[in-house]
C-alpha cells in the first residue's frame, strides 16, 4: 500500500488517514460484474483520468480534463469504443458526461474493463459526488463534492483503490 492508496471499507473509503463516507452501486459489490447490475466491481483499480466540467469549477489538478458539450462515455457492448469516451454524434448506447445535474463535474475514471473491454463485464466505474449522503450509484463510488475535490487534489494517475 502507498499513501495514496484508497480502500473501500464498510464506514466509506479510507485514504490517507481519512474516512470518507460515500456511496457505492445499488447492486452491491460483486465479483462477476455485468454491464447493467448496479454493482461495484471487487478487485483493485487504478485511476487512470480526472474530468471535470471547466464551466463549473477551476480545473481541479494539473493532470485534469475538461468535458465539454459534446462529450459522451459509450455504454453499448456491441461498439468497438465501448467503455471510452466519444464524441457526439454517437449512435450507440451512451452517457451524457456534461449532465444537466451535477454528479460529474468532477470525475475521477478507473481502469474497471479499460483500456480493452470485454462486452458486458460492465462500464464506466468513476468516482463522482452523489445525489445525496448514501444514495447508491449505478456501479461507481460516490461522495460528497467537498471530499471528492479533496480527494482528486492528493490523488496521482495510478492511485490505486481496493474494493475488497
């Protein structure tokens, strides 16, 4: 373990000497994830991006990119580009990273199923803020927007985040 290793614990996710509480996928936590089942993917990711809405906030940390308009996460199993992010027009299966709310004004993008996706195995695993205090995601871990910026300030690409 690094210091800047995060841990998924019953009480919220643990990284350097702080608990944060957060959310995590109405599906539980699985070992079989699937494209679909609300679950969070067991195992130990590496963030590998950081996207932010520069409309919204002051970008968050050096290594950070804008989203823009035009920006989508490709969700269709059936796509070449599935698990990445494209650009709009897109005629496959997607999600609108430039929400209307404000779940991914900041995104921190894990490796879940990345860079080479297997069809189904599920997509987009992020940590963004959530809707509200123990709201369960769709498969990410969510938290409040406070811990979340703080979070991505002392993080690195490469951190790793277990969930055991």
């Amino acid at each position: 373990m690094t210091p800047r290793d995060m841990v998924l614990t019953p009480m919220g996710l643990r990284v350097m000497g702080r608990t944060l509480p957060c959310a995590i996928g109405k599906g539980g936590i699985r070992a079989a994830k699937r494209e679909g089942d609300g679950a969070t993917p067991r195992g130990v990711h590496r963030i590998v991006g950081c996207l932010y809405r520069p409309d919204r906030m002051a970008r968050p940390a050096d290594w950070a990119l804008p989203i823009g308009p035009g920006d989508l996460w490709s969700d269709d199993p059936w796509r070449p580009v599935y698990n990445k992010m494209v650009r709009a027009p897109y005629p496959g299966s997607h999600e609108r990273l430039a929400r209307g709310d404000r779940l991914y004004d900041l995104v921190l993008v894990t490796d879940w199923n990345w860079p080479i996706a297997h069809p189904g195995h599920g997509s987009a695993i992020f940590l963004h803020r959530w809707r509200k205090p123990g709201h369960p995601t769709e498969g990410c871990i969510a938290m409040a927007p406070g811990n979340l910026l703080w979070l991505t300030r002392r993080l690195r690409p490469q951190s790793r985040l277990f969930v055991p």
